[in-house]
C-alpha cells in the first residue's frame, strides 16, 4: 500500500489505487468548482512557512476546498486550528492530491482526538484504529444510504476515509444544519422536543455482518445497546442546531407511536436528501476529506461495480449529543 490513501467567514478494474480521505463526523448538487456567490469567494489562511493556503467553498450549503497543504507533514497548532475553523465553517473539506500513507493518516486524525476502534468492521492489521472498507463484485457495497456513522455510541464520532475505482464511487454529503434550517418553525420546535433510538442492529444486520464470526458480530451488539439521542442536536462550538436521525442508525422516535414515528423519520430522511443540502465529491488519486460527523450525513455511490474500491477510514471519537436548551 504505498499511498493510499478554513475559509472563516464570520458574516474504486481489478488495479485498484488508493487514496486518502479524511473526515470528521454531503447528494449531489455537482462538485463545484465554480464559486458559490458573491458572499462565498475564496478565502485564505497563511501557515507557518508564509504559504497562502486557498479555501474555496464548494457550494452555499455544505463544502469548500483546500488546495495545496500537504497533510504528511507535521503541521504548527495555528495552521491546524485553522484547519479546524474551516471545517466547522464548512462541515466537510477536501485537500486534493494527497500523498498520505495509513500510519499518517492515522497521525493526522488523532491530532483531533483519540480514535474510535470498530467493533465490527475489518481494519488494518499494523494500525487498528484504520477500518478497511474493500467492496466489490464479490463484497458489495452497503452504504449507498444517507447515513451518519456509528450513532448507536453513546459518544458520536468525527470521522476519516480512504480509496478509489477508475470510474464512479463518488461520495455525497448532506448538511443538517441546512436541511433544519428549512424546516417551518412550527416543525422546528415540535422536533426540538422529541429523542430517537439509535440501533447497532439497525445499521449492522446479522445477515449482512455475521458471516463467518457470529461471536464478533454477537459481542458487539452486546457491547454496543441502543441509546437515545435528540432529534435535534445542538453543534457543541457552534452552537448551530441540525438535524440528528439517519436512515442507517436510527430505529425509531421515542415519543411518538410506531406509525408517527415512521412518518416523520420517513419525511425527515427524505428532506435531508434534498440536492440544495448536498455537495458531491469526484474522488482523484490521493484526496482527501474530512468532515464533521455531528451534524452531516454522507452517501457513497454505488455505481462503480464490477470494478473493486477500498476505502481507509479513521474515526475521531467526539462529544455526547445535546439537544435544545428548553
């Protein structure tokens, strides 16, 4: 594997390459390469060598674009701080051309934090906090879902990625926070006041996980018990507040009846789906992105079989959820 791989504003063909993604904790309005409007023009920040690094948002909602930082290197507190400046701004940003090996990526994300180890998933032999997501023909891809990863922890994560086909296996991020936003008032507050259940099992089936180590797949719903969280959840730097259910992990709301339940999850789901929310990433060797789990959710294409893809993906252990102040 030799490479696998903050704009404030205040106001997967059997060759398989490989390259890195990094996220913190997305549907395709199109990879923009043109600028969003007159209030989103490219911005800048300076590192510790005096270099002019671009951040170059990618639509109004969700996205922007860091061009020419080079990740492996080990980088001063104040560019890294501007780095995380840019990602609240932005929920997810990506740094083309990358040239990070597992052990760097690594590095990089536990900068943030310390690093979640998946109960289910496979990872990295020398580096187990890197989950290897390798799909293909004979592995199918299972996460062409809006879905926010690993909700059903009591400590939701920011998250890491990593890989590439010669052609399709695009990634889609949605914001929360935008999709909330458009939400009527009234909906708004009858939301604020209302807790979901998020399931292991719900995202993570038996029939789809177990496979051949039904102790692994038993152990870890054993360790890993619905919990609940606010439907809405309240960004704990920004303050913002956006929408928390996905698709993936979230099995019911608590306060309402079965049938309640579905029909506002259903619309919910819908709603966050919405192409205005979303930035679609074109995967390049050796990009990376990185995204703010709490209040996004994000959907890999699956348009890419038969050819083989193969993921890298490091998790940032985060905060507990909070919902509104009543």
């Amino acid at each position: 594997m030799s490479n696998n791989s903050v704009y404030t504003e205040k106001g997967d063909n059997v060759t398989v390459m490989y390259r890195t993604i990094i996220v913190v904790s997305a549907l395709p309005c199109g990879f923009a390469a043109a600028h969003c409007s007159h209030r989103y023009t490219s911005a800048f920040f300076v590192d510790a060598k005096g270099h002019h690094e671009h951040v170059d948002p990618t639509t109004v909602a969700i996205g922007a674009v860091i061009d020419g930082l080079d990740l492996s290197r080990d980088l001063d507190k104040a560019t890294m701080e501007q780095i995380e400046e840019a990602l609240l701004t932005h929920q997810v940003i990506f740094f083309p051309k990358q040239t990070l090996t597992p052990e760097q990526q690594r590095d990089f994300a536990q900068r943030f934090g310390p690093l979640h180890i998946h109960p289910i998933l496979p990872a990295i032999q020398e580096w187990r906090e890197i989950v290897k997501l390798d799909t293909s023909i004979d592995n199918p891809p299972d996460t062409n879902v809006w879905h926010t990863d690993v909700t059903f922890i009591e400590l939701v994560l920011l998250d890491t990625s990593d890989g590439l086909p010669p052609c399709g296996g695009d990634t889609c991020w949605s914001s929360n926070v935008a999709s909330y936003n458009a939400l009527s008032e009234p909906f708004r507050r009858f939301l604020g006041g209302l807790t979901a259940e998020h399931s292991f099992v719900q995202g993570f089936s038996r029939e789809d996980y177990a496979g051949g180590d039904e102790k692994k797949w038993s152990e870890a719903v054993k360790n890993n018990s619905p919990v609940i969280h606010p439907v809405v959840r309240v960004h704990p730097l920004t303050g913002k507040e956006g929408l928390f259910v996905n698709n993936f992990c979230t099995c019911r709301i608590v306060e309402l009846s079965k049938l309640e339940s579905d029909m506002v999850l259903q619309y919910l789901f819908a709603h966050a789906a919405k192409p205005e929310f979303t930035v679609r990433w074109r995967w390049s060797v050796g990009d990376v992105a990185f995204w703010d789990k709490r209040l996004t959710q994000h959907y890999a294409l699956a348009d890419y079989l038969p050819h083989r893809r193969i993921m890298h993906r490091a998790t940032i252990l985060g905060d507990e959820p909070t919902g509104p102040s009543k």
